[in-house]
C-alpha cells in the first residue's frame, strides 16, 4: 500500500465514523423523471413505475431511510422542436426536461436529502448533476455506464441526446460544444479529473479521442478484468477523494450490467459487470459517507423479452440504489439488541401448559 493510499484509506475511516449516526436518520428524496426523448426507444419513460413497483420505497425503508417519494415530474413535449446541425434530435425538449429537473434536484439536495432520481433515459443527468452542482460545485462524478456518454453535438452520429451529456458539463471541453437551443442555461460544472467512469465497453472513435486527449479516468471492462473490481474503486476514491472529502454524484447505467442480468434496457452491450462487482461499487460508494445523489437510468419495461426481463432489470435497479443507501452483504444488525431466552419467551399460559 502506498502512502497515500495509506493517508486516503485513514480520511474514509474517520469520515465513515462520523456518519455512523447520520445513517440511522438518513433522509432520501426519490424524483420520477419519465423522460425518453434522449433516445430513440419508447417504454424508458415507464423506468420509474417500473423501479417503485418492485419495491424500492419499502426497501429503503426496510433498511432506515426516511423515504420522500416527490413523485413524478411532468415533462413537456415542446412543439416544432427540429434537428440540431441536422442530427442533435428533440434538443428543445430534453434541454427543457433537463432545466426542470436540475430545480428539482437542486430543491431536494438544499432540503438536505440524498436524492434520487429514477430515469429515464441517460440525457436526465445533465439536470440532475447541475442541480446537485448548483448546491454543491465542488462535487465529483462517478459514471457508471457500458457508454461513455461524452458524444459532442457535433461528433454524434446518431443524434440522441443521451449520448452526449458528459460533453456539456465538462469546462475543458465547452470550446468544442456548439451552443444548441435549449441548453443556454446550462453551466458546465466539472473538470475532467471531477469524473471516473467505471464499466465501458462499447466506446465511439470520437468518445476514445475525448478521454484519451483530455486524460479522463476510465476503468473499462477489460481494465477490470485486469485489477479486480476492489483496485478500481480504491483508486477511484483516491483520485476523487484523496486530497478533501466531497459530495459524490453517481450516475448509474443499468446498462453498466451484463444484459443476462439487465435485459431490459435500450443499448444493452455484452459482457458488463457481474451483479458482485455492481454491488460492489455501490457498498463501496455507501462506505464513503460521501454520496449525496445518485441517478438510476435507462431501465426500459418496453424492452424486456419476458415478464421476467422486466422484474429482473427492475429488483437489480432497487439493489443497486438500496445498497448506495446502506443495505450490505456483511451482518448489519439491526432491530435486535438482545436475544430471546425460554425465560422471556415464553408467556405464563405456555409454561404452564408445559407443566401439565
Ligand atoms: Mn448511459
């Protein structure tokens, strides 16, 4: 271990101690964001009923939290919305979405919730990591995702917003970023070394150049074949956490996942993260005390094959957020102080059905 690893592993102790007590009080905020236009398929819109349906309330319930479920935003179509540069489609629209939901976010986060919200197609995290930025600039970004996300308006080929968000939040890349309507209001909120990206495998030539030339912190599939699941998020936390303690945004792809275990996605890409190594992040992430919001995108109920795709890809989605909130593989022990003897057991009536 090295020294700073060594200095990083001490911080997150300390910090995880302090928030022993918060954890027990732990206010989460859950937003609906039914939003598809960020891409081509129908159904992404039905990824939050389909996430509540499978019980993520009364799981974080179940394991402490203090649940505000605000329910679902509605999201306006707007009209006459035409291609951007003739390829950037509905920019109008999820430019709109997006602005609504960073208020919202920024609401919820000021209230002092760890907030949640439910996609929803991939676009929704440019408004929900500059609403979280408008509360807290200095915070960082893990991406956990089979796509990079980091498409300029102007390098896509497909056209679809949810390609690209990471493109519009990153200063270092905003003389590359054509203004296009509906995103006047937006502010790019990070710098390249605020954001890792775990997961990828499925990057576009353009994509490559970006985090190559401006020396974005990527562990893709093959890289974690390489280290192990546990190296990745030690050096994550030492890049983003190492030299102070901050808010972390997680933007989690269920296509981050290998489709045999998210079937029910938009852009499913072979040989993703096993269910341990998605469980892992997030444990891991819940360790740092640090996460205060996290986004859960692209589950699409239209997609799955089967009825069992659906539920699959929905009770994935509620561990993967149940453990960022503190649901753990280890013994929690929690509700029991003490167990139960004969003596205390057993009431009167019993006992003395024992004598006879
Ligand atoms: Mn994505």
């Amino acid at each position: 271990m090295s020294l700073t690893t060594g200095f990083t592993t001490l911080l997150r102790r300390s910090v995880n101690t302090a928030n022993l007590r918060k954890k027990c009080t732990h206010s989460v905020a859950i937003i609906g964001a039914p939003f598809s236009k960020g891409q081509k398929w129908r159904g992404v819109e039905h990824g939050p009923a389909a996430i509540r349906n499978a019980g993520l309330v009364e799981r974080l319930s179940s394991i402490g939290c203090n649940v505000y479920d605000v329910g679902d935003l509605h999201f306006a179509q707007v009209p006459n919305d035409k291609l951007f540069n003739n390829t950037v489609k509905y920019p109008r629209t999820v430019g709109l979405a997006c602005q609504v939901l960073a208020d919202e976010v920024n609401r919820v986060i000021e209230a002092g919730h760890t907030c949640v919200t439910l996609g929803g197609d991939h676009s929704l995290a440019l408004g929900t990591i500059s609403g979280h930025a408008q509360q807290l600039s200095d915070l960082c970004v893990i991406w956990v995702d089979a796509h990079a996300d980091i498409n300029t308006p102007l390098t896509t080929s497909s056209g679809n917003l949810h390609g690209q968000p990471v493109s519009f939040l990153l200063k270092e890349l905003q003389d590359k970023v054509p203004p296009i309507p509906g995103f006047s209001w937006i502010k790019p909120s990070l710098s390249t070394l605020d954001i890792v990206y775990i997961g990828l495998r499925d990057l576009d030539p353009a994509e490559q150049f970006i985090l190559k030339k401006y020396n974005i912190t990527y562990y893709s599939m093959r890289q974690i074949d390489r280290i192990g699941i546990q190296k990745v998020m030690e050096r994550t936390f030492e890049q983003l956490l190492g030299r102070r303690q901050r808010a972390i945004h997680l933007s989690f792809d269920i296509d981050a996942f290998d489709p045999s275990l998210a079937p029910a996605t938009g852009t499913p890409v072979i040989g993703g993260l096993t269910y341990r190594e998605g469980i892992y992040i997030t444990e891991e992430i819940h360790n740092t005390g640090m996460l205060s919001a996290l986004d859960l995108v692209e589950v699409n109920p239209a997609l799955g094959v089967s009825s069992d795709d659906v539920k699959a890809t929905s009770s994935l989605a509620v561990d993967v957020i149940a453990s960022c909130l503190g649901q753990t593989r280890e013994c929690a022990q929690r509700g029991i102080v003490e167990l139960p003897t004969p003596a205390t057991a057993f009431v009167r009536e019993n006992e003395e059905q024992l004598r006879i």
